[in-house]
C-alpha cells in the first residue's frame, strides 16, 4: 500500500512532503506528546540510533499534534536529530490511523496513538508497528532488525 502523502512543518518550521524522501526508507512514528515520559523514551532512542539507521539508508520523522515551536524546544532539550513535524489540524495523524481510544493514566481517552509506520524507498508501507514499547530501545531494535530482513528482500 501507498503511504499517504503529506506537507508539514518541522520544528523549524520548514515544510516537508513525504516524497521528498523518495529513494531512502522512512520511519514515520506518531506520538502524543512532546515531552512526556513515553515520548522523550521513544524520541531519545530514536536519537541514540540514528546513526545505525542512516547506515540503512533511514531517514526518522516524528509527528504529533504539537505546535512547530514546542517541537523545537523537544529537539533542543534532548538533543534530537531528527525531524518532528507538526500536525496540529491531525489531518494526517488521522489518514495514517493513529488518533483514537487509548488508556492514558488508567482512563479510556480519544487521542493520538502511539503507531510507526516503515516506508520503503518506493513509498509504500513495509512495515505497520501498532503496539510500540517505548522501553529499553526495543522499538528500534525491533525496526532494524525488520530493516535488515526487508533490506534482504528488495
């Protein structure tokens, strides 16, 4: 399947379309929150193995509903290396399927879900993750290891 095309801002407020990545693979991973304990997990993990991914020819694109500034605050206090895209009208948080019921603190809410999605170098979607656990890399390790059997593949 084709991943969906999008135009969004980074915390920089530069706008990225999902094409112009064309060539190298993408993980796109939603996340509620800019720093919050799950979020700052995931993002930091991602940070620590981002130089073992772009070996793989991987370029990482976080997206929640924060605004481009709050993003920018995120990069800046943990160091990230990567982009984080602002999706504050959830258009595209919604068309990848990532907003809707989740426990939050032991209550059922309506909110961003936490989903990665691996896209090829074609565009099309390699890999869904919907359960991510933000624990000790494993995530990252779980899409590296994907990404060297996919790799194999193609």
């Amino acid at each position: 399947m084709l991943a969906h095309e999008f135009i969004l801002p980074d915390q920089n407020g530069v706008k990225h379309r999902l094409t112009d990545f064309r060539g190298k693979w993408v993980v796109l991973y939603f996340y509620p929150k800019d720093d919050t304990p799950g979020c700052t997990k995931e993002a930091c993990s991602f940070r620590d193995n981002l130089s073992a991914l772009a070996s793989k020819n991987v370029v990482v694109m976080g997206i929640s509903a924060d605004s481009s500034e709050s993003h920018r605050l995120f990069t800046s206090k943990y160091n990230l290396n990567f982009l984080l895209l602002s999706d504050d009208s959830k258009e595209v948080i919604k068309k990848y399927n990532a907003w809707g019921k989740k426990i939050a603190y032991g209550k059922e809410i309506i909110g961003i879900q936490r989903k990665t999605y691996l896209i090829d170098p074609q565009g099309h979607i390699a890999k869904y993750y919907e359960k991510v656990d933000t624990e000790n890399n494993i995530h990252t390790k779980e899409i590296l290891s994907d990404l060297q059997k996919l790799q194999k593949d193609t």
